[in-house]
C-alpha cells in the first residue's frame, strides 16, 4: 500500500529483540494491523507516546495487507489519561479491546467497529461507568461473531412489552406467556433481559440516563456470559481479571452501591 496514515487505537504491543517492538494497532482505515517498530526502546525514542497503552493518534508508514506492517512516524497523539492510570478503568478497556481483536481478522476494514470501540474508550475515559460500557460492548459485539439473536420482539408471537426470557432454540427472546415453549430456555432474571435488550440497541451518548443496582449488574453478567460461552466460546484474560476485580475493589476504592448510566429498573 506504500506509505499511508490513518487514525488508530493501541491494542497491545509486545518486545522484539533487544530495542524493537511489535505493536497491534486498530487503525480506522486498514483495519487491525500488526507494526514493527525499529528502535522502539531506543531513548528518546519520538514514537513512545504514541506507544504506551490506551492511546490514539495517527499513525503514518507502511501499511501492508498482509504480513507485518512498518511505523514511521505518529501525530495527533491522544494518550486515554485516565484508564492509563486507572487499574479498574484499564481492566475494561484492555477486555473491550481484546473482544474486538477476537471479532474480526486482521487487515479486514471495519470502520464502524473502530469507532465503536473508539466511543467506549471515551466514555470510560471521562467517568462512565465501565461495567454497563462492557456489556454494551459484549451485546452488540454479538453479531461481529457471526451471532443473530432477535432481542426486540417474542420469537413466537412478536410481543415488545412485559417479562422475557432467552431461548437458545428460538434464537430470541420469549414473552412470560410462551416461556413453556421452551423448558430449556435461561431461566435468566427478566430484569436482566430487560437490560440486555436496552443494551442491544442503545447508543453510548445516552447510557447516563440508567441506573442499575449491584445486584442487578450480577445478573447481567451472569446472562451475558452464558451467551458468550454458548455461542462464542472466547476466554480471555482479561475477562478473567474483570471477573477478579469485583471481589478486591473494595479494598482498594469506595463502591458505590449505584450507577448513573432516565431509565429506572
């Protein structure tokens, strides 16, 4: 493709030999592309910003359809400053990122996904809460997966209102009147598919109108995980220390009992 720019997403980076590195970046228009860089160690190396975890900018060299791409220069450089130096915070966006790493093959170009991911990013660097960013994230993710689900309407009847469950045999949900349909159905908490089907549709711009009890948030993930590990069959470490985190955040930060993401449970 001979030299190019384009905006992009650090996704991870690892050492190569002594001084080089190789790091994935998420560009906006060649996709998911994995650069060598020369002398990254080197001091006063003038690509390091552009380097570090959970950081944008335009990246300009060599970007190739296949095989390893070659990193020049950067500009516009956009460190996430928050998630950088936000255990928790860096927690979600590493998974988001790996689940979007996971999604698709690399050079494939998928804009729509790139600022998607892009949107999460920023809303988790400016304060949103990344429980309810994640599984926005995961649900609408689905369908990258090769995975349809009809989350709006009853598989049977077409109902948009009341209680619902998850039938894996109907690929959709069920009202409360058809749930003997399927004996096998997730048996999930109704408010719990409530959510997810908030979820599957909504915009980030306006998840500061949901509150969600604790309580409420285990649900959903307990649900989303099911489908994740019915349909998709990812295991990433990251979600593994997502998982953790629940259980030695309140050693570390205040929890707060609610989350301001005007929709009432």
């Amino acid at each position: 493709m001979g030299i190019a720019e384009s905006k992009g997403i650090i996704l991870f980076s690892k050492n190569h030999k002594e001084k080089d590195k190789l790091v994935k970046i998420f560009t906006e228009s060649a996709g998911k592309q994995m650069f060598y860089v020369k002398g990254a160690h080197r001091k006063n190396n003038p690509l390091a910003p552009a380097l570090l975890p959970y950081t944008e900018a335009v990246y300009i060299g060599k970007f190739n359809s296949e095989g390893l791409s070659f990193l020049n220069a950067a500009k516009n450089v956009q460190p996430y400053r928050n998630i950088q130096a936000d255990i928790f915070l860096a927690g979600y966006a590493t998974y988001m990122m790996n689940l979007a790493d996971a999604a698709i093959e690399d050079h494939v170009y998928d804009p729509n996904l790139f600022h998607f991911l892009e949107q999460a990013l920023l809303m988790l660097e400016q304060g949103n809460d990344g429980e309810i960013l994640t599984n926005i994230f995961e649900i609408q993710l689905l369908q990258r997966f090769g995975i349809a689900i009809n989350w709006q309407k009853c598989a049977i009847c077409g109902e948009t209102h009341g209680k619902f469950d998850y039938s894996s045999t109907y690929s959709g949900v069920l009202c409360e009147r058809h749930w003997e349909k399927d004996s096998h159905r997730y048996h999930a908490d109704p408010v719990a598919i409530h959510f997810i089907r908030l979820f599957s549709q909504i915009s980030y711009e306006h998840i500061q109108s949901i509150e969600l009890k604790v309580e409420t948030k285990s649900l959903i993930r307990q649900t989303i995980d099911a489908l994740y590990d019915e349909y998709v069959g990812v295991h990433l470490k990251s979600k593994t220390f997502i998982d953790q985190m629940g259980k030695w955040e309140t050693v570390l930060q205040p929890k707060n009992p609610t989350t301001n993401v005007s929709h009432n449970e």
